[in-house]
C-alpha cells in the first residue's frame, strides 16, 4: 500500500498529540535523553542507506551541487520566512493557541528531508521504513509540543497526509516514463543522498551539530540529472 508510511504517520501525530493533552508536565531531563535517543537511531537508519550506493561519486557530486543550489536559492531561509509570515497571519485570527500550534507543528513536520526522501521511497520502492522512523519522531515532537502549543498541533496531521500522500502518489508514475535500469540507478543513488541528510537530521537532533538540512534537498533532483546523462552517454557511445 503506497499511502501506508504517509497515514502511519499521520496517526502517530494524532496519537502524540492526545498523549500530550493528558500529559502537562514532562521533565526536561526525559525530553532530552529520549529526542537524543532517537536522533542516534535516525544516524543509524541515514548511514544504512547511505552505504547503498552503486556510484558514490554521484552521491558526493550530487550533494554538492545541491547544496550550492539550496544556499543560491537560500531553500531554508526562504521556508523558514514562509512559516514565520503564515504564523503571523493565522495567528491573528480565531483561537491563537489553536492557530499557532496547527502552524508550528505543521512546518516542522512538512518541511524537511525526511518528508520528501520518505515519500519518494514509499511511492518507488514500496519501502516505508523513513516514514515509520519519521512518524516515531512526529509522534514523540507532536507530544511535547502539545504540552505548549495545546491541541491545535493535532490539525497538522491533515497537511502532512496531504503533501507525503501526493508526492508517494506522484512516484509511483515515474516507472511509466523511465526506463527499468535507470529508475534502479536513481533509487540506488537517491536511497544513499537521502540517507547522508537524514544521517545530518539524526546528528541535528542529538545537538551535535546544526546543519541546514532542508539546502540539501536539491541533491535529489541533482541526482536524477546525473543518471540520466550518465544513462544517455552509455547509449550514444
């Protein structure tokens, strides 16, 4: 079933954020160690998929170039102004607290690498694993956030079916209009590129390091370019 990651995770939020309506206080020290907790397995899960490249010098120039893509278009910075100036504007009408959780939660579970690489995968290879580690991640974010934000972060579960759904769907076509041998060159190359950023989520999530993940993203688009020049070089010579 495509949809299966994309509605497993939109569960785990509503599920987080009921657990978080009963819950009002959770010590500090456990929030801590448990996001901790996960951002090693969310390492664990980015460096298993990396190591799946049949080209790695793909994935390096792949990365690269999406990242100076990401920085040129200023990706993150643009995302994080959109989500600011939405907040603003919701946030001005109706319940406050019902708007500014819906928003809050609803950037930081849609804008991402995971959103995407998890989609993409679901739609191409059938495989939800991404989705299932990113709805546990949803799942324990959505429950703490709750206890702030109160249950507006409930309503973010509808944008993210929405946007995973349609991208899982929009996947499954591409085999229509690509050829066998290149779609499982693309996979193979993707699966590792995604893997690295979802490897640099796991270390953002630990506190070790800050990087913008989301100028990384272009790195998939990237790929598919070079797979398919690399594709129709061997076909002309």
């Amino acid at each position: 079933m495509v949809l299966l990651g994309t509605l497993v995770n939109g569960v785990c939020i509503i599920i987080g954020t009921l657990i978080g309506i009963l819950l009002h206080r959770i010590p500090e020290n456990m929030k801590t160690t448990v996001m901790k907790a996960i951002g090693l397995a969310v390492m664990v899960l980015g460096l298993q998929m990396g190591l799946k490249s049949e080209n790695f010098l793909i994935v390096i120039i792949s990365l690269v170039l999406g990242a100076v893509l990401g920085e040129w278009m200023k990706l993150e910075d643009r995302l994080n102004a959109l989500g600011a100036w939405i907040e603003k504007k919701v946030g001005s009408k109706g319940d406050a607290s019902i708007s500014q959780g819906f928003v809050t939660a609803t950037l930081i579970f849609v804008i991402g690498a995971m959103s995407v690489i998890g989609a993409l995968d679901s739609g191409i290879r059938g495989d939800h694993d991404v989705l299932y580690t990113k709805s546990i991640i949803d799942g324990f974010t959505s429950l703490i956030l709750t206890t702030t934000l109160g249950v507006g972060v409930m309503f973010s579960a509808i944008p993210v079916v929405l946007y995973q759904g349609g991208i899982a769907l929009f996947a499954t076509q591409i085999n229509q209009w690509v050829p066998q041998v290149v779609m499982d060159s693309f996979i193979a190359e993707m699966t590792a590129a995604g893997g690295i950023m979802i490897f640099a989520i796991g270390l953002n999530l630990t506190g070790i390091t800050k990087i913008r993940v989301a100028n990384l993203l272009p790195g998939v688009l990237v790929v598919a370019v070079i797979v398919s020049l690399l594709f129709a070089y061997q076909n002309i010579f």
